[in-house]
C-alpha cells in the first residue's frame, strides 16, 4: 500500500485513486469512481425489486392484462376453508407434507381498476414448502360463476 502515489494494493488488485482511467496492472486495475458508480448502481437494482416472493408476484401479475382469464377447476370447499386446506388441495399434496411460511391477502388490479369490482381482485397468497421447493398459491373465492369454489394458481418461487 503506497499512499505517497494514491496506489492501494488489495492482494492481486490495484485500484488507482488519482486517475480515472481503466489500467490493467495485474488482473484488473479500477479507478475509485467507476467502483463507487458500479456499487451504487448494484445497490440501486438490487433495492428496486421486492425482496417478499409474494410481493414480487403481485407486482408481475398486476401488470398482466390476461391475469385470471381461462378456465379452472374450482375446489368445491366452502368459503370459511383455511388457507393451508386450499394450499393442500390446491397443490393435491396431504397438509402434513407442507408447511406454510407466510399467509397474506393481497390485491392484484390487472385492469381499469375503476372497472374493476373490489371483491375481484382480494386474493388470498400462501407461501408454502412443500417437498418441491417453495411454492405460491394464489387463492380466491368465486361464488359468481356456476361451480361455486376456489380459484386456484400455484407458482414456482424464483
């Protein structure tokens, strides 16, 4: 470390403070500036994105017009159900086989929220792990349709 020359040696690093050009004096040579500006980049992108699954998920859903369109199978269970029950059957595994990290209601408004009825975009998410890995179950029960029951959708945590 020679402070006289603004030079600090970090074991096979040099990182020059006086100039600001890219050198290669061993493997990489950086100066302070680009470093700084690449750490707060890194902190900037990594603070942006939701660190809760959940919330991740509810974020890329609401910006999904299609969200809920198509057909499902409602689990024909009655409204007052828990929401580790849902998981269960949602996910056709035996309710000793998970075990439930976070339960949350959420709000997913994949439209005009002014078109949009309030009772159609409270879901029920249950973060759940099972011996697959981490899983979503997003829930919601629909007593509009014929078939009344839960909708039903299970994600992959990633």
């Amino acid at each position: 470390m020679r402070l006289g020359k603004y030079e600090i040696n970090i074991g096979v690093q040099a990182w020059n403070l006086k100039s600001c050009k890219l050198r290669f004096l061993y493997p990489h040579k950086l100066c302070f500036k680009t470093a700084l500006l690449l750490c707060l980049v890194t902190y900037i992108l990594i603070g942006c994105t939701p660190s809760d699954p959940i919330d991740r998920l509810v974020k890329e859903e609401s910006s999904d017009p299609m969200f809920g369109n198509g057909m499902y199978f409602p689990i024909t269970l009655p409204k007052t159900t828990p929401p580790n029950q849902i998981a269960a059957m949602a996910l056709n595994d035996a309710l000793t086989n998970l075990v439930v990290l976070k339960i949350k209601n959420v709000i997913i408004s994949y439209g005009k929220e002014q078109d949009m009825m309030p009772e159609t975009t409270r879901y029920t998410a249950v973060l759940v792990g099972t011996p697959d890995g981490v899983k979503i179950v997003l829930a919601q029960y629909r007593s509009d349709k014929p078939g009344a029951g839960w909708w039903t959708h299970v994600y992959d945590v990633k």
